[in-house]
C-alpha cells in the first residue's frame, strides 16, 4: 500500500507542475498582448492564481513523496536489521528438535540411500550396543557385518527401493553374540529412510517365559495322561522320559529304580542314551549315585571339569541327576544330559524336578497296581482252589459219582468255545459247573446214597438241590456270574424241567450246554442202579432227546465237538 501511495503522489506532482507550467506561459503570453484591457486584466489575475495554485499542489505533492520515500527506507533499514534474528529463531527451533530426538527413548535414525548413518539418536547407539561416533557417516554394514543377509534388511531394502511405508518385529543379533527383539516403523524421506526402533526384548522373553510355561504345563498334563489312563508303567516311563527331552531340550533321560537289597540303581526306561549307560550304577558312584544319596538334585553343567564325569558314557558333556522320592522313601532317580556344556538356570531346574514328582507318583502308581494285580490274581487263585476243593468234596461224598464234575467241566467248557462264548465268560461257566452239585450237600445222605430207586418224597427232596445251590452261592458277590448252572442244569427244553419249569431261551445258554454235557456222562457211568451205556447207545439217546430235553443247538455243538475229540484220539501225535 505505500508503494502504491508514493507512485501516486509523483503523479499528481508531474500533473500539477505540467498545469502550473502552462498557466505562466499563457500568462505571459496575454500579459504582452493587451495590459490595459479590464478583462485581460482580469484574466491575468485569474491565470496566475492558478498558476500559483498548481506550484503549491506540486510543491506539498513533492513533499508527501519525501516522506514516503523517507518511510519507505525506513522500513528497509529494519527488514534489514531483522534477518539476523529471525535466522537464529530458525536455527534454535530445529536445535531443539534435534534434543527432542535425542532424548527420545525410541530410537530414531536416518539412512541415506548408500546405507549409511546420517542421523543417530542415542537409543540408537544404546540399542545397537555401540557409540554414536561409531556409526555415524559408515554404513549399516560395515557397522554390522552380515546384517545384509538378514531377514530385516531385506525389509529396509525393500522400503527404501519401492519407497514404502513398512512396520517390521525381528529378531537381531548384536555383535556380543546376545540377541535382542525389535520392533521398526520405516518411512521413506528425501535422505533416505527415516526409522523408529523400539526395543521389545523384555517383552519377546516374557511372552516365550510364558508360552514355555503353557507348553510345559501341557507336557505335565500329558504326563498325567499317561499315568491315569493307563496301567503299562514302561508306557508311562516312555512317556515321561518323550516329554522331559522334548521340554527341557536334553540329548538323553534316563529313570533308574533303586534296588534296596543290592543298593543298585538299576536302568527301568531310557532315552537318547548310549547302550553302555544302560548300565547298573552302585549309590556310590560320584554323580548319579550322589543324588540317591543325598536326596537333592546334583548338577555337573560341564563334565571336563569334574574328575567323577570319567563314569558317564563319552560324549556326555553335561549332566543333571535328581532323586525320585515317594512317600519320604527313595525308588530311583532320574537324569539327564547333554552333549555339549549346559548350564541350566532355577526355572529349568524347578521344571526337571517337577517332571521327577510326576515320574514318582507314576512309578508308585504302577508299583500299586502291580501289587493290587498280584493279591487279586492270588484271592482269583484261592476262590477257584477253593471252589475244586468243593468240588472234590462232593465227589468223595459220593463214591460213584467221583471224578464226574471234572468231566463235565472240560466238556461244558469245549461246548462253551464252539457256542463262540467269550473267555470272560468261560471263566464263571467253569466255576458254575464245579459248583453244578453243590446244592445236594442240603440233601440227606440216605437219600443221595441210596443204592435203589428213589420214592417221589425222595425225587421232591433231590429235585431241591439247585435251589438250594442258590440259595448258599447268592450272597457270595464273587460267584454271581457263575449261578446259572447250578440253578439252572435241571431245566429242560419244553419247560418240563425243574425247580422253576423255564422253557426253550429262558433257559441260560450256559445251563444248556452243561445239561448235554451232564446227562452225556452220567448215562455213559456206572450207577449203583444200573451200568454205564455204550458210546452208541448214548449218542442216539441225545439225538433222541433234542428239542424236548435239550436245545438243539446245544445237541449239534455237542455232536461236532464229539466228532473232532474221536479223529484227535485216532490220529497218530506225529502227524498233527
């Protein structure tokens, strides 16, 4: 605006001097030509008013102009005189932006385009584990060695050639051989890359604590696993021993039982060992005998510097033995080991004797069981000792049946396995059949002895036994499964059986089986009534009988299994 303003006062001061100019000229012009005339006169006057009038225009017009002018110098000189300050406003603002980078705890860096450190801030050189000056005008590599083969310079790479935007999380290690987590955000600038860097390792090694504790919280359940599903304790062992080389990262794991008696550790389960580890150790021995021995874990973490390692297998450079303590007793001992120096820290050590607690209520477990299987197979043995003790009884009750229950056990137990019964089942068929006359120790000897024919008061007193053999075997929880016979062997096909009249299925499988069996022999013995028929005789009676007395399908199991018995008497041993 004040330039506008001078540019228009130097033009009315030429206007007012051009028009001044003029007036004298005409004045003077007329002042010559005519003095006397009153309208000359008049005209004169008027002219040099005029003239005199323009001169003053121009003359304040030149003034206002030197002000301007004045003003306009003015404003120069302190244009002038300001540049210097305004400079160093400049200069200090991006020096404390700069402060602010350095002070940043991310760190902040700028890569030219040859990789080379343009700008560093301290977090930086904190980061990188090196001074500022060390890496300032040298490249990445240089300054890193390598660092081109990694999986983050092929990113800063790619950003810096396609010039993107990029967020990367990596792992790198530093030149002191540790490895650090780091977290970047690249953005391309007209130097380069421009990168933020936040290190993340604290967090990385908290997230892998925890996920380690996850996996071998896992490996601990899969243990547990293992020992409530199954009674195989070398399955478990195996197991155990998968788990701890798996979580702990061992080369070998090794469970040794102590043998109280020879005060041997002897080897239960192994894995990953060399066969001359397998071997029997004495609880004197230096390293694994140590540990039984003082119940705490012993840790060699490198064998070369330990005189006692000269026992291990070669190869072992490491070795961690733990004692196996259940109910305050000593049953083993677990180790580990590794074929190069290890040296294991508390969380490790925690774990392995975690491992070892769950390997000693295993090895309890199965030690129980063990001994539960074994008092059960012995109490199985003296229930069936017992009931043959039973049964020999009856039979030397009555001299001419002697030796009867035993043949018709066998042959109801041959007929069991044609009929296709499980052997679960053939179990309690054997002891019903043994049992099959208990019920006649309630009948009086004058009646099971007697050498005649029996009256129909007689015939209701015997016809009693099966229930009476119910009644004494029924509150024995045991032999519940093997009832069938001995309450059942009377009944008969068509229902004109006793003592409760069942017909056809009703009937157990197993009694009708028996009832071929029973009625085979005793026609085929003698009786103090009567003789024992001939093979023939006996077979045609059972056909006979078929669908009346017995169940057809008992009758043809019981002819096949006849059959195959007769060609195994005829043909010669050598040629089976």
């Amino acid at each position: 605006m004040k330039q506008t303003a001078i540019a228009q006062h130097a033009f009315a001061i030429r206007i007012a001097a051009g028009i001044g100019l003029l007036l004298v000229i005409l004045f003077l012009l007329m002042g010559g030509a005519s003095r006397t005339s009153p309208l000359a006169t008049i005209s004169l006057s008027v002219l040099a008013g005029l003239a005199s009038a323009c001169l003053v225009i121009a003359h304040y017009a030149a003034v206002a102009k030197a002000k301007a002018d004045a003003a306009i110098r003015v404003l120069c000189d302190k244009c002038r005189d300001g540049a210097a300050p305004i400079a160093e406003e400049l200069a200090r603002a991006t020096n404390r932006h700069v402060e602010i980078l350095d002070r940043m705890l991310a760190g902040c860096q700028v890569i030219s385009f040859d990789w080379r450190y343009l700008y560093v801030n301290d977090a930086v050189a904190r980061q990188g584990r090196k001074e500022k000056n060390e890496l300032l005008g040298r490249t990445m590599m240089e300054c890193y060695p390598g660092i081109e083969n990694t999986t983050v310079f092929a990113a800063l790479r790619r950003c810096m050639e396609e010039r993107a935007f990029e967020h990367v999380e990596t792992e790198f290690a530093q030149n002191d051989g540790t490895m650090g987590w780091f977290e970047l955000t690249v953005q391309p600038v007209p130097e380069g890359l421009f990168i933020v860097s936040i290190e993340t390792t604290e967090r990385k090694r908290a997230e892998l604590a925890l996920r380690r504790q996850l996996e071998r919280l896992h490996s601990l359940r899969a243990i547990d696993l293992a020992i409530l599903s199954t009674t195989d304790l070398s399955f478990t062992l195996h197991t155990i021993l998968e788990e701890a080389r798996s979580r702990l990262h061992v080369d070998g794991a090794c469970i040794r039982f102590f043998n109280p008696e020879s005060l041997l550790l002897e080897v239960a389960a192994a894995s990953g060992f060399a066969p001359n580890f397998a071997d029997a150790v004495h609880v004197s021995n230096d390293i694994i005998g140590r540990a039984a021995r003082e119940r705490r874990t012993v840790s060699v973490p490198d064998t070369r510097d330990v005189a006692a390692a000269s026992s291990l297998p070669s190869g072992v450079r490491a070795v961690y033995v733990t004692p196996l303590i259940a109910k305050g007793h000593l049953i083993g001992v677990l180790s580990v080991t590794f074929n190069s120096p290890f040296h294991a820290d508390s969380d490790w050590r925690d774990y392995l004797e975690t491992v070892a607690g769950q390997a000693s209520m295993a090895i309890e477990s199965g030690k129980m069981f063990d001994e539960l299987q074994r008092s059960h197979l012995d109490l199985r043995l003296a229930y069936d000792t017992t009931i043959e003790g039973w049964s020999r009884a009856l039979d030397l009750r009555d001299k001419e049946t002697e030796g009867h229950t035993q043949r018709v056990t066998e042959l109801t137990v041959k007929l069991a396995r044609r009929a296709g019964i499980s052997e679960n089942q053939i179990i309690h068929i054997r002891r019903g059949a043994l049992l099959h006359d208990i019920g006649k120790m309630g009948v009086p000897d004058h009646i099971l002895l007697k050498p005649d024919k029996l009256t129909d008061d007689e015939w209701e007193q015997m016809r009693r036994h099966p229930t009476y053999a119910y009644e004494l075997l029924r509150p024995i929880a045991y032999l519940h499964d093997a009832l069938d016979i001995p309450f059942c062997h009377h009944e008969k096909w068509d229902g004109t059986g006793y003592p409760r009249g069942l017909k056809g299925e009703q009937i157990p499988l197993a009694a009708r089986l028996f009832a071929v069996a029973d009625v085979w022999d005793a026609i085929r013995s003698d009786r103090p009534y009567r003789s024992g028929w001939d093979e023939e005789r006996a077979l045609e009676f059972i056909r006979s009988v078929s669908g009346t007395h017995f169940d057809p399908r008992a009758v043809g199991f019981f002819l096949k299994v006849h059959e195959e018995g007769k060609r195994e008497v005829a043909e010669p041993v050598g040629a089976r």
